[in-house]
C-alpha cells in the first residue's frame, strides 16, 4: 500500500473518495471538502491548513483521513484553549497542531473512511501511524480526532489517543411514532405543551410566516440575503464568519439535493433564514441569520419549523448544532460525543489526561441529569 500527505483534494478522484463514505456523512463527501478549498474557507490564511492521509493500493483509493493543519483552535467546538494556555505557561508551542475532522461541523460521523470491501485494521493502522510520524517529524504539538463515531474512537484509543467525552441535544423520530406537529406536542407534559404553543403563537401574531426551500428552489438573491442576515449575526456575536458566500452558492450547486432553508418573512420581507443539510435520514442544522431580535423567532426558524419539516420527510433524527440546554425544554435530548487526542509532550499529555478523567465525571453526572429534565410526559 503506498501512504501519502497531500494538500488538497484536487489530487484526488472525487468518486473513489466518495466510495469510502458509506456512510454517506455530506461533512466529509468531496464536494463539502472541496468547495471549502476552492472557496478559500480553509487554506490561504484561514488557519486550517489540508493534510489529508490517503492510502493506495494498486491505484485505486483504498483509506483516507480528513486531515487538517491547525494555528488556532477556532471552528472546531471542541475547546481546548486552556490545554493551549498550559502549552504557554510551559513556554511550549501548541500551535501548530493536526485535526482530524469536518471543519466548522461540529457533526458527529465517521472520519478514519476505508474502501469497504477491504480490510480496515491494516489501512487504519497506516493512516494513524502516518499522521503520528508526521506530527513527531514536523514537531507539532498534538492530533485531535473531533466528532467520531465509537468505531473511529476506539481505533484511535487502540493507538494510544485519550478519550474526551461532550454531549449535545439532537430530537428523533426513530420509530416514526410522531405523524404531524401535533403527535409530536402530545408527548409533552402539559407545562411545557403550552409554552411551545406560546411560542408558536407569537410568531403567527406577529404576522411572521415561515417556509422551507430546498437547493433546486435558491437563487442569487436568496443567497445573498442569506449571507447578509448570517454574518451580521456572526458580527453581532463578536465573531467572524467562517464560511462566504461563494462557498455556500457553490456548494448549492453541487449539492442541491441537500440543502435547505428556513426562510421567515414578515410582510413580504425576509427577516431571519437557516441553513440545514440533509441526507435520507438526518437533518442537520447549521446556520442561522436575523434581521433584528424577534421575541420567539429563533425557536421557530431553528426548531419547530424544522421539525415539521423533518415528520412531514419522515427524517428520523435532527441535530440541531452544537451546545444549547434550552434545547431539553424542547424536546431535544442530550446524546454523548466522542473525540479522541493524541498529545505529543509527555508531561503534559499526562496532565492532559488527568484533566480529562475529571471531566469525564463531571459530564457523565452532567448527562445523567439532564435526561431526568425530559419535558415528555
């Protein structure tokens, strides 16, 4: 098998690498990977910076690893900017360092990606292996598996990665036991039935009207609007966007099937959107932009809208983003995820995984709790 680095996926025949994702994770399929190149969200100066680990045999694209060379921590939603506080107090440099992930998508799906009909040990065993001799030969700090699935973690562990465990709030229709909104309320308790109503009405008297466009339904002044309502609310936040708008008009074309938006209207104007992607089963939220703050607004773009929109496609499960506990009282319920660490410096990768062992604790007693919050009756 012949192993190689390289800096962009250009070098690579999108079908093969899309044959790895069986899984069909839109996070990691070329066009996503791609359209952040070519758009410029990652190299040039974003800090993200590809090292993508492929595997051959006889020519055919056999593994691969989404890899990244890192100079920040940001965009990853797995913080670790007080290991990096740590690195500076020992006067060490933890920047740069290597992330395994989809950047900006804190999603959690497979990222050690291998041709099914091969065996996985040997190809996983190459890639790890060479991610290692990399990060020990070009002296960077440290390796971060981000968002794995359990099998992707347990082969990282096997290679001497530590475990960091975090949650998030997804909803699920699994066993399609809700057919309308309405199912959906009558599995709450009666307090919180009528603050979702509440909410709800507020936005049918405000006069707000909301409707779900899918790719093909996009044109350039919806994009534009978009961009607009997304990254002012980014800046409002005291933060930058990561992405451009070039990079979501061209990845609706190349990939229109999955996309869409929630667009809010108020008298023939839109005043707040959101970005989803979709595969046959999932739906996933990404993005959200407003106008001005609109009593409500946010829960019916980002949650109840969607949700419909996810009973009415028979989509079982919707991961609404990162972070968020208000999201319980929602009908959403807190699912670990999993990410994996591998720490160059001896000393403080033990330190590292000291810190992680206690807040292991913490979360699992964390999670614990916030399943006996469930709004259900």
């Amino acid at each position: 098998m012949n192993c190689q680095i390289i800096s962009s996926l250009a070098e690579v025949n999108a079908q093969q690498w899309d044959a790895l994702n069986t899984e069909r994770y839109p996070f990691i399929s070329y066009d996503f990977l791609r359209t952040l190149e070519t758009e410029g969200c990652v190299g040039s100066h974003s800090g993200w910076y590809p090292q993508y680990i492929v595997v051959y045999k006889q020519g055919l694209l056999v593994g691969a690893l989404p890899m990244y060379l890192k100079t920040h921590s940001w965009g990853e939603f797995v913080f670790d900017f007080a290991w990096a506080e740590a690195y500076h107090r020992s006067d060490l440099n933890y920047y740069p360092k290597l992330v395994i992930a989809a950047p900006f998508s804190p999603v959690t799906g497979s990222k050690l990606l291998v041709q099914p009909s091969a065996s996985r040990e040997p190809i996983t065993s190459i890639m790890i292996d060479t991610a290692i001799k990399h990060a020990k030969e070009h002296r960077i700090s440290s390796i971060h598996g981000l968002f794995l699935n359990p099998e992707d973690c347990n082969t990282l562990l096997s290679a001497g990665f530590i475990k960091r465990l975090g949650y998030q709030f997804h909803w699920s229709n699994q066993n399609q036991t809700c057919s309308s909104f309405d199912d959906y309320l009558n599995r709450f308790n009666a307090k919180q039935r009528k603050n979702i109503k509440r909410e709800r009405r507020r936005i049918q008297e405000m006069g707000v009207s909301l409707k779900m466009l899918e790719g093909q339904q996009m044109n350039e002044a919806l994009w534009l609007q978009f961009y607009h309502l997304y990254s002012s609310t980014c800046r409002r936040k005291e933060g930058m966007p990561y992405l451009n708008l070039n990079f979501f008009k061209e990845l609706n074309r190349r990939m229109s099937s999955a996309i869409v938006l929630a667009v809010a209207m108020l008298k023939d104007e839109i005043i707040a959107m959101s970005f989803f992607i979709k595969t046959h089963h999932t739906l996933y939220g990404r993005y959200w932009g407003c106008a001005e703050q609109y009593d409500s607004l946010h829960f019916e773009t980002c949650y109840y809208t969607p949700i419909e929109y996810c009973i009415r496609n028979k989509l079982l499960h919707f991961d609404a983003g990162a972070q968020g506990e208000h999201k319980i009282s929602r009908g959403f319920m807190p699912v670990p995820t999993l990410s994996a660490h591998w720490i160059n410096h001896i000393t403080l990768r033990s330190a590292i995984q000291n810190f992680l062992d206690e807040e292991t604790c913490h979360i699992i007693e964390r999670l614990n709790k916030l399943k006996q919050c469930a709004p259900f009756n």
